[in-house]
C-alpha cells in the first residue's frame, strides 16, 4: 500500500477554491440501504438469482423512499394503505427501519448543510458558487435532505429538470446560474447552486411521451433506474439520458481548476471507474477518494485498474486519515459521509 499522507489544510483550501464536483455512493446510505450482498440471499441463508436480488433491492428503495416525505403517523398511514404486510405485522421491524431511514437523512442533511455553507464562503470572483453532486444512488435522500434545508438556507437546488406541472430532465438545463441582483441593479449576486445529476436514475424519474424523463416529486410505480446487472456501463451508455448525465460528469471533470470528492463508491461500475480514470490524465484536477474501511485501498485500486496511484489521485483509508489528524476526526475505523462532513468544516481563519 502507496504511503500517502493526506494534507486537511491542502484538502480544505482545494474545496474553497476549485470547481467542486461530489461522486456519493451507495454506502452513503447504508444501513437504510443495505449494500447489495444483503439481498443475494433469502431469508433462510439460500442464494437467490442475480434477478430475484436485484428486483428485492429495488422494492427496499421503492420503500425507504415513499417513506422519506413524512413523519411516523403518514408512514404508518402509508403503509396501511399500502397493505405493507411485513411492516404492519412486526412493530420492530417499522422502528427498525423508521430509525435507519432518519439517521441516515440526518447525516446527508449535516453534510449538505455544510456544503451549502462552503459555497457561501467560496468567492464567487474567483470559482463558482456551485457544486455538482453525481450520485449512482435511486433513493431520494439528498432530494429531501436538500428540501428540508430550503427552510431555513437560501440556495438553487437544481435537478436537471424544466417545467413545473411537467418537469422534463434535460441535461443542457444544468448550465445555469442564478444571482441576485440589486435594486438598482447595480450589483450581481451568485446565489448558492447545487446540482444532483443521477447517471443511473431515480425512484421518482417516470418515462413520459417521446422518450422523455419525467422528474416527480413522488416516488413512482415504475421508476426509470438502471439496474446493477454487471452491465450498468453498457445500460448506461446505450440510453440516451443516462449517457448525457455522465456526459455532465466527464465534462465536469475535464475543467481546470476542480476537485472530485468520492464517498461510499467503490467503482465496481466499470463505465465510471473508466471515466476516473481517463480524468486523471487532466493535471488540474485533483481526486479524493475516501474509504469506508482500510481494506477497501486494495478493492479501489483494482476496480480502477491501478497499477501506481499518480500525484493528482489520494485514496485515503480511515487509520491514516485519523492517525493524522487525531484534533479534527474521529473515525471509529471507518469513514463515511459523516466524517466527510467533519472535514467540510471550514474555520475563518482557513478562509483567508
């Protein structure tokens, strides 16, 4: 293992001053979300086909996300309605995943609300107040973690979509910014932007006429999402919406002057891993990739196909990253989306 010293100082200085570009996986969610070895097998410990496995993930996303727009008296409503056997007939599985589903909005809400922070300490003379969250994600908690945050912040949330009854994804609409300007107009104001691109779609993108996507602010019986076949690359690539969302994504890291942040991916989808690691050869960008436990350097590394690790590239394991900065973060010997948080914490004086 590559001794790589991670340097916070050098980290948080990057974040405040290069194009800000978040790839969130599905670790992200976990344990609301199991990873998916959890549903390769039944009940009883007996393997289930790949199909079976993934169509049981898919109802579990379907599920934690029709949950996440309320509070506990609509979900036990909700799941009334519903007729969700399993949830009515055991009380401890309903607070079970009622706690799972609200601790991990919880951490994605401490984590954006920093972000959103970050972007209104960035100077908007010198980088943009945006950042772009890719995420391989279905489930709907960044949307609603974002969503509860409009309360009290004042930034753009923007998902790709145009429209307002009929919401319609189109990528071009990702180039957009929105500033105030003065009474007089005298003055521009960059507002805070942040926007969620999902190359592999959503629990509430719906396929309307003419091919379109549609973005609803419901969760939808049959979601527009591709699958983890093993062929995500080439389900990705041959569809023409999901190929322009990771389009965004290698334009984005082709930019001078940005920075990619990676959490809960261990790039097992090979048409993204791919993408990674062509962006390296751009010299001015910089690449983060935090892992969840140590041994994950030796996974990232082959999933990427990494014979060395070149200088613009950190894949930072847990034990170093606390060793090193034992004042600032705690681990526990994993890292996950609330030790990133930890580190987006930016002090005034880090500021100058």
């Amino acid at each position: 293992m590559e001794n790589i010293i991670f340097n916070v100082e050098q980290f948080k200085r990057n974040i405040l001053t290069k194009k800000l570009n978040i790839l969130i996986g599905s670790g992200a969610s976990y344990p609301a979300i199991p990873l998916m070895s959890y549903f390769t097998k039944d009940e009883n410990g007996i393997s289930v086909p790949k199909d079976i496995a993934n169509k049981n993930l898919e109802n579990h996303i379907w599920r934690v996300s029709s949950f996440l727009p309320f509070n506990h008296n609509d979900r036990i409503k909700c799941s009334s309605e519903n007729k969700d056997i399993k949830t009515l007939c055991s009380a401890d599985y309903l607070t079970t995943f009622e706690d799972n589903i609200d601790s991990v909005l919880e951490r994605y809400e401490k984590f954006l609300e920093k972000v959103i922070t970050l972007l209104y300490t960035s100077n908007s003379r010198t980088v943009s107040k945006s950042v772009n969250i890719f995420t391989t994600n279905y489930d709907l908690f960044i949307e609603r973690a974002l969503d509860l945050l409009m309360k009290n912040d004042n930034f753009i949330f923007n998902d790709g979509s145009n429209g307002y009854f009929y919401k319609v994804l189109d990528s071009s609409n990702y180039n957009k910014s929105v500033a105030y300007r003065g009474l007089n107009e005298n003055y521009l104001n960059e507002l805070p932007s942040i926007s969620l691109i999902k190359p592999h779609g959503s629990m509430n993108w719906e396929k309307g006429e003419n091919n379109q996507i549609l973005i609803r602010p419901y969760v939808v019986n049959q979601p527009v999402v591709v699958k983890p076949t093993g062929l995500e690359g080439q389900e990705t690539y041959l569809n023409n919406h999901f190929h322009d969302m990771l389009r965004v994504f290698q334009l984005e890291l082709d930019k001078p002057q940005s920075v990619l942040i990676v959490v809960g991916f261990s790039f097992q989808d090979d048409h993204i891993a791919k993408m990674v690691r062509r962006s390296l050869k751009n010299p001015e960008l910089m690449i983060y990739i935090f892992c969840y436990s140590d041994s994950d350097f030796e996974v990232i590394k082959n999933n990427l196909s990494l014979d060395n690790i070149p200088r613009n590239l950190q894949i930072v394991i847990p034990t170093a990253l606390e060793s090193e900065n034992k004042n600032i973060l705690n681990t526990s010997g994993n890292f996950d989306i609330s030790s990133l948080t930890e580190l987006f914490i930016i002090e005034d004086e880090e500021v100058k």
